[in-house]
C-alpha cells in the first residue's frame, strides 16, 4: 500500500514522478548548472535521499545542496522542502491527474511507435509540433523555471525521435522543432538570468534554422542574441545581429516588428537617438500582409503582440531621454492588453510597462506618480519576475538614489520597496554573478 509522503520535497518527488534514479540524474545536472564541473559538487545517496524524503532530518544539509534543491524547485525554500507535505489542497490531485494523464498519453504514443526502425510515425512528428506549439503559446503563463523545464522535456523527446528515423523529410521537420524548442529555452534561460546558456541556446536555434533553411528560425535567433548582447553591454553586437536579422527573406511583418524594436533599443543603449527613432519607426510602420511559418502560424512566445512593441518602445524612449513619449507608450502598451481576454494578457508585459510608466514619470519628477504606477508591479509573483522586470526596476531605484532624493521619505521607501521586490527575483535568487553584474552594470 503507498504512504502519504512525509515532506513536501517527497510531494514533489511523486507529482514530477521522480524516483531514486531520476531524482539523482536531475540533483547531478543542476549541481553542474550552478557549480560547474567540480569534484566537490554535492551529491546525494540513496539512503540519503530516502532520509531526506523520509522526514528523517535534524537539520538542514550543507549550503550547497539548498542551493541545489532550490534551483530545481524554485518556488520554494529549502525549509520548506523538508517541511511537511502541503495539506487540504484541493487543486493538488487535478494537477496530479492532469500531469499522470498527459505522462501516460505519451508514453502510450511513445509505445505505439517502437515498431518503425527506419522512420517514426507522421502522427509522432504532429504531436511533437502540437506540444512546440502549445508550450510557445502558454509560455506567457509559466514560471521560466518550469517553461524551462517543460522545454528541456521536449527537446529530449524530438532528439529521441530524430535518432529513429533516416527519412530526409522527417529529418527536416524533427530539426525545425528542435530548433524551435532551443530558441524558446534561450528565452527561458534570459529570463532566469542565465545570459551565457541563452546565448548558447539561441545559437543552437540559429544552427538549425541555417540547416534546414528555416529563416525565420535563424532570424528569431538572431535576434535573441541581439537583446542579449546589449543586456551584457555589447550593444554594437546587438545592433549587428539585428541588422543581420532583417537581411533574412521570408519574413512575415511580425518578424520585421520584433527586429526593428530590438534594433531600435541597440541604438539607443549606443546613444544613436536618430538610428533609435528610425528604428522605431520602422517597427510601427503599416504592415504589408506578410507571413511566416514560426512568428504568425506558430506565435505566441514567437509572435511579437502591439502590447509588446508599445512596451519596448517605451523602454527605447526612456533611454533616449523621451520621458513624454515613453510615459505614452506604456500606457498605450497597458491599454492594449486589457483589450485582450483574461488568459491572453502577460504578466510580464503589464508589469514591465508598468515599470516604464513610473521611470517616465519619475524622470518628470513625479514621485507619487511613479509609486502608483509600481502597483501592477508588486502583484507578480517571486517566480515569475523575469530579467526584463529586474532590469527596469533596477533602472528605477538607481534613479530613486540620486543625490537629489536624499532625506525624502517617499523616494527612500520606494527605493527599499524595489529592492525587497527584487531580492527574491529568480535572476537574483538563481542566476550567476555574471548575469547579476550584467543587469546592475
């Protein structure tokens, strides 16, 4: 008979159904994310973990493994993994019958499709490209850790079929998804603060848009590079990779938008206010009817939405100096997405946008403005504050510290309102030196 499990880390382990072996692959794996590969990396036994699963711990191991434990399950503490298990929640066996169910469905299909050696079943390949399609367009409701998480599933589920089969067209379609799957963990990977794996991610992406000659693959890619570089302070790179980008043929409109804004946030970080405007310009520009395969049919962590360009232009202006227009263009960006249904409407756009509008009005000298702008700001929740969120308030309590907020009260708090917010942000809570120095530099 199965026993209720003893802690939560035990919960954990049975909902993700992560056995003894699994379990010390995937604590293994993390360990070298976070540490390298370095001999004194921690481990974990087997009677170890059954006394960790067990309740059966004094007190807590060593500092290394927390910090282990943490990155795999984000969300929580390491007190509260060896805390009891949750009680009385009534989502908890939905989203346990909800995963086993999806779990079964494609081990069955897995099984169904042992029998090809020299190719898979086109029924394989379509559910392949319905689950890339299906975690692009709910990417905007996930924590990253988890579309991280989801996204590395996937990727190791397409390399097992591309292993299986040697028909060219097959070949094609499996490196097409593989190559869509590592672009969406480049963005996973930006948004947990982990800049050099993004960049090797989007590469990966780039690789296998170039191979299969699937531009709109290659200019996605290029550029996330491009946001990459001037997030880590080479905006001459960026501007190059987004110029190179828009070089592609066969581009849908929606491509075009997502370059120029990019390429347009490189000129400014190079103080170019005239490249920056044209760029924006140019990104606002009427549409001519144009698509593409990945950006309009696949869309959404792929399509770039109006919301979303009028928040990056925002983010343009405000580092070009045009607090009035940037103010516009936030609002304008908020205005949009309450135009959209409940379930379509990101978090992180309202609460970027959001950031903007209280830079620009900060920049106005408008405090209190500024303060009642943050408001969408403090309701995201720790796990979901991605890099571009830290970036933007980072920005605005290094304003809020000029010498001429020193001895107000209101700025002085909400400066320590900022950096409460973003203490526990999964870029300052996860991410490496490197990418901390990048956002604060």
């Amino acid at each position: 008979m199965r026993t209720e499990p003893k802690t939560l880390l035990a919960w954990l382990c049975d909902r993700d159904r992560l056995p003894y072996s699994r379990f010390e692959k995937r604590f293994t794996e993390y360990g070298v994310r976070l540490f390298g590969n370095c001999p004194t990396n921690p481990t974990c036994g087997e009677t170890q973990f059954r006394r960790w699963t067990g309740g059966k711990l004094v007190t807590l191991p060593g500092p290394a493994t927390c910090q282990v434990l943490e990155a795999m399950w984000p969300e929580y503490t390491a007190l509260d993994l060896f805390g009891p298990p949750p009680q009385g929640d009534p989502q908890a066996p939905a989203y346990d019958l909800e995963e086993r169910v999806r779990m079964t469905a494609e081990e069955a299909l897995e099984g169904a499709d042992t029998t090809a050696s020299a190719s898979v079943s086109d029924n394989t390949i379509d559910e392949l490209r319905d689950q890339v399609t299906a975690l692009a367009r709910g990417y905007h409701l996930m924590p990253p850790a988890q579309a991280y998480e989801a996204g590395d599933r996937l990727r190791l589920a397409i390399e097992r079929q591309r292993d299986r089969t040697h028909v060219p067209v097959q070949q094609q379609d499996l490196m097409i998804l593989n190559g869509q799957t590592a672009a969406m963990l480049s963005v996973a990977a930006f948004d947990l603060g982990y800049f050099p794996s993004a960049s090797s991610f989007a590469r990966t992406a780039s690789v296998f848009g170039e191979a299969t000659r699937f531009t709109p693959l290659q200019a996605y890619a290029d550029g996330t590079l491009a946001y990459i570089a001037y997030h880590t302070g080479n905006p001459t790179e960026a501007l190059a990779k987004a110029t190179r980008a828009l070089s592609y043929g066969g581009l849908g409109d929606v491509a075009h938008r997502r370059l120029q804004a990019i390429k347009a946030r490189a000129h400014a970080h190079l103080g170019d206010v005239t490249g920056a405007r044209q760029a924006l310009q140019l990104s606002t520009a009427a549409a001519h009817d144009r698509r593409d395969d990945l950006h309009d049919t696949v869309g959404g962590e792929f399509a770039f939405t109006l919301e979303r360009l009028a928040m990056s232009t925002s983010t343009t202006s405000l580092l070009i100096g045009d607090a009035s227009q940037a103010e516009a263009d936030a609002r304008r960006a908020l205005q949009l997405l309450r135009q959209r249904p409940p379930a379509e409407q990101s978090t992180h756009v309202r609460a970027s946008a959001a950031a903007d509008l209280a830079h620009a009005r900060l920049l106005q000298d408008d405090v209190d403005g500024a303060a009642e702008a943050m408001a969408p700001v403090w309701d995201v929740p720790a796990d979901q504050r991605k890099t571009g969120i830290v970036v933007r308030t980072t920005r605005i309590g290094k304003c809020l510290a000029k010498p001429a907020y020193h001895g107000a009260q209101g700025p002085k708090a909400l400066r320590e309102q900022i950096e409460d917010f973003n203490r526990v942000s999964l870029p300052h809570r996860i991410g490496p030196s490197v990418a901390l120095l990048a956002i604060e530099g």
